[in-house]
C-alpha cells in the first residue's frame, strides 16, 4: 500500500466515512458517502502519477501535523511504513502538505472519475443514474430531495423539499430514476443546487448517503 487516506465527520447529517486507498502498482478503490457520486469506486493511476505519489509519499520525511482545528471533520493518513497520522486541518505548506493536499484531490477529484458501483444525480431533468459496471441495492423506502436556489452569489432566493417513499431496488448499468420537477423561482441568475438522501445497502446495513448536484457560483 503506498497510501490510505479517510475523511469522517460525525456531525453531518448524513455523517460522512469515506476514504481511498492507493496500492504499490497504483490500484486504487475507495467509497464516497456524501458527494457528486455515492458508493464504492475502483480504478487505477497512470504510471507517472503513481510515481509522482511515491516520491511525494518516501520525501516528507519525518514531519509531523499539528493538533487539528476544533470542529474539523477527521482525516487521517495511512502510509505503509509509519502509524495512521491525524491530518485534519493540514495546509499546504511543505512536504506533508502537498501530500495531504494529493490525499484529498485523489478522494475528491481523482476517485469520483473511477466509479465502480455507484449512484449519480443528474439535474435537468432530475433523476438518479448509475455509475460504474458492477449493480449496488439502493435502499428507496424514504428518500429526501432538497433544493436550494441562490439568486447571484450566494443570495437566498427560495428552497423547497419532498420526501418519496419506494423500495430496494438493485440498480446496475442503464438504471435510472426520475424524481419530481423542483419549482423554480422567477427571475434570472438563478443557481440551483440539489440533494438526495438514500440508503445504499452494504451486507446487512443500510449506509446513509447524499448524493449531490452543486454548481459552483461564480464570485462577482
């Protein structure tokens, strides 16, 4: 394993445990809990960002992070030959930096282009879509569509919510599912950004995810 790298916060609603794993030849798998996709993911570097990830892995030397903020979700760094290190907070000055600042781009960047058995959520129309070539069960039996438009940057202009009610479903390559219209105020320089809690079934457990659709908004 060249590196392991876990995101947790407890506090969120859904609560956020995902994380990713790079191996020695640059597999790498993972699983997103509250993001753009949601489920588990599995792909693979190219040779040169393995090897960019290996220098930047044996070349940080023996630095260690500071104490993490209060309230900071927790990250936590897993390398093959030192003890799982707290990262939370970590900048990006220095060795260590840039390579948390890697850790993080992997998980939140890199993973989501590498979907294994996931879910996605398009906006126009709204729908859920999965990702990946292997089915997950989705767990339907109460799912929560939020919406929240902002009118120029970042001034509220209304929100709305609908909790729908169905089934497990397993769902694999082509399956899709339609979710209700959102109503959209008047006006222009509208940006919506949707949500969608459901459970992802894992074993004999029901995962809670949200799975997101966010538009950045450009600053004036």
């Amino acid at each position: 394993m060249l590196l392991r790298f876990f995101r947790n916060d407890g506090a969120a609603s859904p609560a956020v445990a995902e994380y990713v794993e790079v191996a020695d030849d640059g597999a790498l798998t993972g699983w997103r809990s509250v993001a753009a996709v949601v489920g588990w993911f599995a792909g693979g570097l190219a040779d040169a960002e393995r090897d960019d990830l290996r220098a930047a892995v044996s070349g940080f030397g023996a630095a260690e992070p500071d104490p993490p903020p209060p309230g900071a979700a927790t990250e936590t760094l897993e390398l093959g030959d030192r003890d799982p290190m707290d990262v939370s907070g970590v900048g990006a000055e220095g060795p260590l930096g840039a390579l948390v600042g890697t850790a993080r781009h992997l998980l939140d960047e890199v993973l989501l282009t590498q979907p294994r058995a996931a879910v996605a959520l398009e906006a126009d129309p709204p729908r859920l879509v999965h990702r990946g070539t292997d089915p997950l069960t989705l767990d339907l039996t109460a799912v929560t569509l939020q919406a929240h438009h902002w009118r120029g940057y970042y001034e509220p202009a209304g929100s709305a919510a609908e909790v729908l009610t169905g089934e497990r479903v397993e769902a694999g390559p082509g399956w899709t599912l339609d979710l209700p219209a959102v109503p959209t105020p008047d006006g222009d320089d509208l940006t919506t950004h949707l949500t969608v809690d459901l459970g992802i079934v894992s074993g004999d457990t029901v995962v809670a995810v949200q799975v997101q659709h966010l538009p950045e908004i450009a600053q004036p």
